[in-house]
C-alpha cells in the first residue's frame, strides 16, 4: 500500500508525474476539485451542501471537503493507496486529514514535493507560446516554430495565455510558496517529506520518484 501526498508548482511538471504514479503503483489519482465535481454530479448530501455554497460564492468548507475526502477512500480502488493532489492546503486541513486516515487504520507513507527553481518555472511556462487559430502549441526554446511568431501548420499569430506571462507566473509561485511551506515544514517535521529534483529529464525525475515510492531510500534529499 502506498498512501502519497504530491506538492509541486505550476509548471513542475506535476501532472505528468502524478499519471506515472498512478500506472506505476496502479493507485487513483485523488483531486478535490474532481471529487467535489463528482459529488455534485451525483447529487450525494455532501455534493448539495457543497453546490449550495458554490452557487453563493462561498468556498466549501473543511468539513465538507473532509467529508468527501473519507468516502472516496473507501472506494475499492484507493485500497491499495492513493495520491492525493491539491489537498491539504492548510496547516488545519493536513492535521485534519492526519486524523482521519488515523481512524481508517491508514497513514500517509510519502509527501513527494516536486522542487524547481523559480527561474526555470519561468523560462518553461513564460516561453509558451499557442497558435490563436488552431491551437498547435510550441515553446520559445524547447519547441520553436520554423519561422518566430508564426504557426508552422497554419500560418496564423502564435499568442501567449496571460497566465503564461512572466508577472503572472511569479505571483503564481508566490503564493504557491507561501501556501505551501508551512506545510513542507509540517509533513517534514513528521518525517514524512521527500524532495524530488525536478529540474532533470522526466526519467531522471521518476527515477527519483521510484526510489521513494519503492523504498530503496527515505528521499529526503535536495
């Protein structure tokens, strides 16, 4: 069993590695959003309180998310582990979630933070670029078009998203940051942080995740 926390920035390449555990250990993928999606789509109790508040434009509580959080885990899949992606985001909710596992006889066996330098999270995310008629993607540097600015199969303007501008992507990993510390500083303090390098290769990096995930060293490195 191998019950798994995943933290990493925008651009970190999270979702990538997320779907590599997921075949590899053959574990769900656990995303709040998903889950408060499905839960409204099934019209469960907990998925119309949590529409209620939704549709008021307030944000769904610990509780409820807690809530949601017990019942997917006692769904078959999550038998043999899970990761949990996007959640906790508070100090509050991991001590929360600390007690919860510990009353279905669980614990959280790896906290796997994804660790990028700021500088290379903006040169991969401000350097995208997107074709504004057909939507071929391409990168500045990794995956230039033949001619700048221009969609090698169309011919149309290539754009940048405004999340991808670099002002934007550093007040993203400014608040990622500041969200996120306290709880590194948490799972750590537990002995249950592992730093991934996620500067290297995709393989490079899973390689790094196998070791964790497989038990052949605590992962707390830098």
């Amino acid at each position: 069993m191998a019950d798994l926390i995943l933290f990493g920035p925008p651009g970190a390449g999270k979702g990538t590695q997320a779907q590599f555990i997921v075949e590899r250990l053959g574990v769900p993928q656990i995303s709040t959003g998903d889950m408060l999606r499905a839960a409204v789509k099934a019209g469960t109790s907990l998925g119309l309180a949590a529409k209620k508040i939704m549709d008021a434009g307030g944000l769904v509580s610990d509780e409820i998310v807690l809530g949601l959080v017990r019942e997917r885990l006692s769904d078959p899949d999550c038998a043999s582990g899970f990761i949990l992606d996007g959640f906790p985001r508070t100090i509050p909710q991991a001590e929360a979630l600390m007690a919860l596992l510990g009353e279905l006889g669980r614990s959280i066996d790896h906290v796997i933070s994804l660790d990028v330098e700021s500088r290379e999270i903006v040169a991969r995310l401000s350097g995208r670029r997107a074709c504004s008629s057909c939507g071929k993607g391409y990168h500045v540097i990794y995956d230039p078009p033949r001619a700048a600015g221009v969609c090698d199969v169309c011919g149309a303007d290539l754009m940048q998203r405004d999340d991808d501008r670099e002002e934007t992507v550093l007040n993203r990993l400014s608040v990622y940051e500041s969200q996120t510390s306290p709880l590194k500083t948490f799972f750590e303090n537990r002995g249950l942080l592992r730093h991934v390098a996620g500067n290297g290769s995709i393989q490079d990096i899973q390689s790094q995740i196998c070791r964790i995930v497989d038990g052949r060293t605590s992962g707390d490195h830098s």
